[in-house]
C-alpha cells in the first residue's frame, strides 16, 4: 500500500492531544476509531440510497404495473 501524506488541522490537532489525555488512549487509536465510525456511516448511507434507488425504480402504481397485460 502506498503511504499518503495528510494535514490536520491545529484545531484537530489539539482535539487529539486533548481527547488522548482525557480518555487515556494513544492518537492512533483514536484515528482508527474515528475513521472506523466514518466508514461505517458512510456504508450505511451508500446501503440507503441504493435501496431508495432501487425503491425508485420499481414503484409502479396498479395502472403502471398492469398496462398491456391481458388476463
């Protein structure tokens, strides 16, 4: 895997060193946590708007469904 270099913000920063002290656990682990939430997040809205989507495209009313059916 090719290593990507990133910025954080000073604000994010501090919220780290902050958030480190206070809950004991190192920066890294915190990242991990937080990105693990995020694509977690993130999945789950892709999942919902694939079902609306989906949803979207079969929603025929009765007239819609049965038009050039003869029975």
């Amino acid at each position: 895997m090719k290593k990507q270099n990133f910025k954080l913000s000073s604000e994010n920063m501090q919220n780290l060193e902050s958030y480190s002290t206070i809950l004991q656990k190192d920066i890294s682990t915190i990242i991990n946590e937080a990105l693990q939430d995020y694509f977690e997040n993130e999945q789950k809205k892709l999942l919902e708007k694939n079902l609306e989507n989906e949803n979207a495209m079969t929603n025929l009313d009765y007239d819609e469904f049965w038009d050039g059916v003869e029975l």
